[in-house]
C-alpha cells in the first residue's frame, strides 16, 4: 500500500471520517494585495459556512471565476461542476 493511502486509512480509523488526498501550495503576494485576498476569503466563509477551511475557499472563488469566465463560451460544464461543488451535491 502506498505511504499516503496508509496515511489516510490511518486517519479515518482515527477520525472515522474519510479524507481525499491533499497538496500545500505556496505563493507570494504582495501587500497591496492583502485586502483583496482577505475580503475575497471572508465573503467566500460566510457563502459556504464559516466551518468551512480556506482551501474550500479558495477552490470556490476559482470555480466562480472559471464558470463565469468560461459562460460567453458556452462551457456549462465548468458552471454544473462549481454548482454542484458549491451545494454539495453530487450531478
């Protein structure tokens, strides 16, 4: 068995919950940048719960981007996969 499928079969035996595999990302942003980032994470807390982490998001914040993005060019999947990410619900 692969070390991080150990690492997760470890984790839901202790935590009884299933976990997906994850990656840290890092990247510099400047100062001027802060405010933008910082109101952009708090409106997308109390959208999504405030339980949820900031990885979530973040993940929403990109999928509302793609899906309006991508809708002049008719690419309503990337709208169904955000949507359905967003309620939780599987399509």
């Amino acid at each position: 068995m692969p070390k991080e499928d150990f690492k997760r079969e470890i984790e839901k035996e202790l935590t009884g919950k299933e976990t997906e595999p994850w990656e840290s990302i890092y990247f510099k942003v400047y100062q001027s940048q802060m405010p933008v980032i910082e109101k952009s994470d708090r409106n997308g807390s109390s959208n999504a719960g405030s339980d949820r982490s900031r990885g979530y998001c973040l993940e929403m914040i990109c999928a509302d981007f793609l899906a309006g993005a991508n809708l002049d060019q008719g690419d309503s999947e990337m709208l169904l996969f955000s949507m359905t990410r967003f309620f939780g619900v599987s399509a």
